[in-house]
C-alpha cells in the first residue's frame, strides 16, 4: 500500500530530543525541567544589571520598576503553528474550537485563567499568547488535553513552542518562494521552520526555486537543526556546519558559467549575552556582567559583516539578538554602517508589524566595567583595558554621520510592554557592493579562497580593514572563475561527525528503473534531483533536491560542509521485491512526490482512515468494500482521503502485504489526524513517555534521519495493537503500548 500524506505533516518524532539542547532565544520551554526547579538558590537580583540599565536610560520614563518586576516575571507560553498555509487553518480550526473554549474562565490555585489571545501583530492568527506558565499548563488535570495536544502537536511539528519576541525577524525579512536564503546561525530552528514555511508560501508548488542554507558553528547543534527542520519535509533546506564569521563564498553554475552565490535574504542573529532572556534561563541574573556584553561585540560584528558580504545588491540581512544591550545591539549596526561607506541603510519597519510595541533605537550609551567603572568615550579608556573596550563600541561622534545612520529605525522590544522577553532586532537593506570588495589587487581562485578556521572562529587580525571573505561577481565585479579576497587561511579543519556523501542517481541507474514503472511516475519527474548517502552497496534511502540545491551541492562539495539536505522520498522494502519494486513510499516526501506519481492509489473513506490509524497491521478485510476491492486488484496501494469540510486532503503513505495493510505514520501524527477527523484521542498518565532502550545517544544519533536504522524489521513487525479513542467528552481511554510505526520515520 502506498499512501500519502499532505506536505504540512512532520512525520519526525524523537520525543527524547524534543526539549534537549534548545536555543535560550528560540523556543519558550527553557533549558530547565521547570521554574524553580534546580533553581532553588537563585535570586532575581542583581545590582550591577539594575544600575546598568537605569544610567542608560532605555527604559522610559517612570516605567524601570514595571520593567524590573517583569523581567521576575515567569514567561507566558507562546505558540506558533507551523506548516503551509492550508494545513495551518486546520489546526487553527482544532484549536480555537476544541481546546481554547474549554479554558475560558478557568480558575487554578486562584489565579484565573484567560483564553489564549493571537498575538496582534503575528499575521492570520498562527500564534498565541497566553497568561498561563508552563508549569500551570503541565501540573493542572484541568488543562491535561490541552497539555496533551501540545506536546503530542509539538512532537509532530505542527506547532512550536516558540518564544513571541524570535518569531520578528523572519516576518521582516519579507520572504518570497524564489528567495535563497541564509540563516547564518540558525540552532535550534524555530526561525529556520518560519523561512522554510514561507518559501512554501503556494503548496501546489513542491519545488519553489528559493532555498534555506541553515548553518550553525556547533556541530551537535546542527543536527537539533535537522531534526526541527525535517518536520517541514521540504527538498529546499540544506543544513551546513560552518563558522558564521567565515562561511564559505558558494559557486553556482548559471547557464554553463561558474557565477558566486548571492543570498537574496539572510538571517543574522548572533550570539550574544542574553540578558533579554532573564525570564526563562533564571541563571542569568546570578551570571550577568557588563563584560559578557564587551567580549561579544568583535565576534557579532564579524559575523554581520561575512552576512552582508554575501548578500545581493537589493537583499536584506536581519540582524538581532535576545539582548538589551547597545554594545551589542547599536553599536555593531552603527560599525557595520559606518564601515559600508553609504552601501547599507537601516530599513524603516514602523509599519510591517503592526500591534507590536517597540522602542526605537538609541544614538547615545556608554561602557561600564563589571566594577562600575563608566566610560563615555574611546579616549577616557586606559591603555590597560584597550584589549577587552574597543573604539566600536562607543556611539559616532560625528553628528553628521551618526543621524546619516537613522539607528532609530533599529526595533528594541521590552519586557514589560506586551509581558515578552527582551529582544532587539535591525533590518539592513545593500544598495551597493561593499567598498572592501573592490580592494584587493589580488586575484585568487575561488576554491582556495574562502577555508573555515577553528571552531573559535578566529580571523585575520586586520578583518577590520580587510574583512574575511569578500566576494566575487556582483561585488568586486571579478570574472567568475576568479575572486577577490584576503589571502588564504589555513587549509579547511572540518569538526564533528564525518558525514556520508551526497551522491546524486545516474540518469540510467537501475535502481529507478523499477521505480518508474512501479509507480508510473510523469515523464516531467526531476529524477536528476534524487540523491542517496552511500557509493557502494544497497541503496537504503532516496531522497530528493530542488534543482537550485542540487546546484549548490554539486559546486560546492569540497567548499563546505553539508551535514544534511532533502526529503526522503523512497525507503527500501524487503517485501517489496516479490511484488517488483524494492522501494517504498516515505511519508516525509509524499508532498513533494504527489504530482508525479499516477498508479498505486487509493481512494479511502474516513473509516477506513481511522483503521489506518488506529490499527497496527489491520487485515484488508477491514477496509470497507470499495477500497478493499481496490486493494486487492493493484496489489500495492497508496490512500488519499479527501471531504469538502476538510482544508486539505488527508495522505497516507504504506505498503500492502499479503493479507493484511500498514500505514507508515507515527504515532503522534496518527493522533494529529485523527483529531482533524473530528476524534479526540487522549493518552492515559501511564505510559507516556517512549522507552529509550538504547541509553543516551549522541547528538547525531539522535538527529538523524530514522532512515539510517534498518527499516526492514518495522516491515517484519506484525502486531495488531489498537490506538483507544475517546469521542466527544468521554474519558478514560489510554494510548497504543507501541510504537504505531513511530521507530519507522523517528529522527
């Protein structure tokens, strides 16, 4: 049986990695199991922070005190729904018509609870605010569905529990589906999944011509990024594990030439103190020092400015951090203007994102030591401290110069203005090659131009003068084959994992012989897109590109390096083979497959859905008579289940035995379906958490694709455990005791 489902369903699991390892400015469930839990000792004071931002006066006037006792506060739960846009409206559907009327006037320990409100300012109602902590919404059995489908929609990817103040700078960036795009330090995904989301923006269109290349410094990291962003099964996303401060110039063929890579919009949002995060990660009040902020600022701005270098003429980069800081905030835009010589301008947003409070950028701060010691001015600062304070960070003395920049068109957002956390957040449009490009006398190849260093990123001691990395074609207005740029560092030192290669399929491989015929496939199938991980021996998985990443990967093999890219779109099958095609359908690529294939269908009713669902290994005689009879004369099958009421059509992907059928569909996305159905699945107190039999794995082993493991024994598995299911208000039913083909595509 093959059966599909629509592109908006992740079908990636991994419940043990769902909270590991995130970013303390991407998603609102903090690093700790809870609020005061390990935290017992730390009280939210702290007298430097306190006095620092007093004497900078960004807060307004008479509010400090709002201010402070907010940054007390516990952060609200704020979530995003994710996926394409028609997949979306259902789950929206599900939950203002299910869940949130349920919570209305709530009362818990006294505190009442109000319905979550859409964020005013987030567009089409796709993410939610609400009063209630985390710890309200796990430890109270009145909120326990509302719990439950969070955590069992979130483990699918269907929504995120995302920090309101991360979810900015991807709506700024004004995103459209040609775009290619860079996310220069993108773990642990949350605004990665919005770039990808808008790239989609059509969902008749499974390949739009812009890409995502996420990239992120730490190579564990970067495998959270696989994991959050293969639940949006797109062949547009390429993760890579790079320095941001020296990420490599890519080449791209364009009409039989070698041309350079030019983003059309790039994501910057660096590293830095985090003090915006106070709410959530209690451990920075105990942490804070004005020298976090001083040691940060050389390290965001030579980020920013590889980010600008590889930005196209027209495009524009994002910059912002989780830090209320103008060390690090103004003061790397006003560095980073001041050295493009006119080729960047601040972007006025005021009227994209209406509903949000923001405070306008400031033109004037000053430095204080973490002993109090202030500075206002670069020649104040004794020579003994010349290595930690650099003339950067003070505000342009030129008044001139300083209002040319416009940093009140910088957006700083405040705790206590709309209960979120800190955030700050710059968009920069390039009007012009950057004067640096234009430099360099010298002429290099390509290839040996641009080499990754340590993980420390250090660069060349002169990256102010001659920043690393400048770029070919469009800025130095250099031959293709040639670029202009500082000379070679040392050779490429990669770290982490050694990854598989990426090995495009032959247009005569034997492998797709089969599979043409098998599922008779369109003569329009971009075959020359599908690639595997392995040289030799049986192909277990095939997954597939866009053409422009298929571009990027076959010009760039030795230039960086490629953690993960693509959609699995095939798994071998050992049952397969009696009936003449080895390969399966994945559920991951369903959507971008769909188009092509034109045999092995089935057109099923919602009952039979809900016995692909809720069944492990139902036999065909399940089935209600028109789709068995279909079963039975195609002899493998895929299910399409389509109503009027429903937004999109309900896909399934699986394969058809002898006697009996199998849906390969994880546990969490059954349950995902089968609330779109109009059935309410509720899981019992026992038995929640999935066993970890293996122990703790590594971070690769945990990200990567579920494919890697050996597939054939889920086909070999023959259990006909049931999924209970409880319909309207009715309780007391418990979830399946397996797995429901949820090792099949966990990742």
């Amino acid at each position: 049986v093959v059966c599909y489902s629509n592109m908006g369903k992740r079908s990636r699991q991994r419940q043990k990695n769902q909270n590991a390892g995130r970013d303390n400015r991407d998603t609102a469930v903090s690093k700790t199991p809870g609020w005061g839990a390990g935290y017992a000792d730390i009280i939210k004071e702290n007298k430097l922070f306190e006095n620092y931002y007093k004497e900078l006066g960004l807060v307004p006037e008479g509010e400090f005190e709002q201010f402070m006792e907010a940054m007390r506060e516990p952060l609200p739960a704020t979530i995003r729904i994710t996926g394409y846009k028609s997949h979306a409206k259902e789950i929206l559907h599900c939950l203002k018509e299910k869940y949130f009327k349920d919570i209305q006037e709530l009362e818990i320990d006294g505190q009442k609870i109000e319905a979550p409100q859409p964020l005013s300012w987030y567009p089409d109602e796709q993410a939610w605010h609400t009063n209630m902590s985390r710890k309200i919404i796990r430890k109270s059995p009145l909120l326990e569905k509302f719990h439950q489908f969070l955590v069992s929609e979130t483990e699918s990817g269907n929504i995120s529990r995302q920090e309101a103040v991360s979810m900015i700078p991807p709506l700024l960036l004004k995103i459209e589906p040609h775009h290619k795009i860079l996310d220069m330090c993108a773990a642990p995904g949350s605004k990665t999944a919005q770039l990808i989301e808008m790239l989609h923006a059509d969902m008749d269109v499974p390949f739009p011509e812009g890409f995502v290349i996420a990239n992120d410094v730490d190579n564990k990291r970067c495998y959270l990024l696989v994991h959050q962003a293969k639940r949006l099964n797109s062949p547009c996303i390429m993760v890579v594990n790079h320095d941001a401060s020296c990420i490599p110039t890519l080449e791209i063929n364009s009409n039989g030439k070698k041309d350079v890579l030019f983003y059309d919009r790039i994501l910057c949002d660096v590293p830095c103190s985090g003090d915006g995060t106070m709410r959530k990660n209690i451990d920075v009040w105990k942490k804070w020092t004005t020298s976090n902020s001083l040691k940060g600022m050389e390290l965001q701005l030579r980020i920013a400015v590889r980010g600008v270098e590889q930005l196209a003429v027209g495009g524009r980069m994002v910059y912002s951090t989780c830090s209320l800081n103008p060390i690090e905030d103004e003061a790397v835009i006003a560095a980073l203007l001041e050295k493009s010589e006119g080729a960047l301008e601040l972007a006025d947003c005021s009227a994209d994102l209406p509903g949000l409070k923001w405070m306008p950028g400031v033109t004037s701060w000053k430095l204080m030591t973490k002993e109090g010691q202030w500075y206002t001015d670069w020649s104040e600062v004794p020579s003994s401290r010349h290595t930690q304070i650099r003339p950067t960070m003070f505000p342009q003395k030129d008044s001139e110069k300083l209002a040319s920049f416009h940093l009140e068109r910088c957006m700083r957002i405040l705790p206590h203005h709309q209960n979120t956390g800190g955030f700050f957040v710059a968009v920069l449009v390039k009007k012009a090659p950057m004067p640096w490009n234009k430099r360099y006398p010298k002429v290099l190849h390509l290839k040996h131009s641009h080499t990754m260093n340590s993980q420390e990123g250090k660069v060349d001691k002169e990256a102010d003068e001659t920043p690393e990395g400048a770029s070919v074609g469009q800025d130095a207005g250099a031959k293709p084959e040639g670029m202009c740029g500082p000379p070679p560092s040392k050779k490429m030192r990669l770290f982490g994992y050694k990854e598989d290669p990426f090995v495009f399929l032959s247009d005569d491989d034997p492998v797709f012989t089969t599979i043409q015929s098998f599922y008779d496939l369109s003569p329009d199938f971009p075959k020359l897109n599908v690639l595997t991980r392995t040289h030799e021996g049986k192909k277990r998985n095939l997954y597939m590109v866009s053409k422009e990443l298929r571009n990027v990967l076959l010009n760039n093999s030795e230039r960086m390096k490629v953690i993960n890219t693509g959609v699995k779109v095939w798994s071998r099958n050992s049952e397969g083979e009696e009936f003449g095609c080895a390969f399966r359908l994945a559920q991951e690529g369903i959507y971008t497959l769909q188009p092509y294939i034109r045999s092995r269908i089935i057109r099923v009713s919602v009952e039979d859905i809900k016995v692909l669902l809720t069944q492990e290994n139902p036999y065909l005689s399940k089935l209600e008579d028109e789709a068995h009879a279909q079963a039975q004369k195609i002899g493998t099958v895929k299910y399409r289940y389509e109503n009027s009421d429903s937004l999109c059509p309900i896909q399934l992907c699986g394969w058809r035995g002898k006697t009996s059928i199998r849906a390969f569909v994880p546990r969490n996305e059954r349950f995902h379906y089968l609330r779109m159905l109009g059935v309410e699945v509720f899981r019992d107190k026992q038995g929640l958490g999935q066993k970890r039999s293996d122990g703790e794995k590594d971070g690769k082993e945990e990200a990567e694709d579920a494919a890697e493991k050996d597939e054939e024994q889920e086909e070999e598995r023959a259990a006909d455990k049931e999924v209970d299911l409880e319909n309207g208000n009715e309780n007391g039913s418990s979830e399946s005791k397996t797995d429901c083909g949820d090792k099949e595509t966990s990742s």
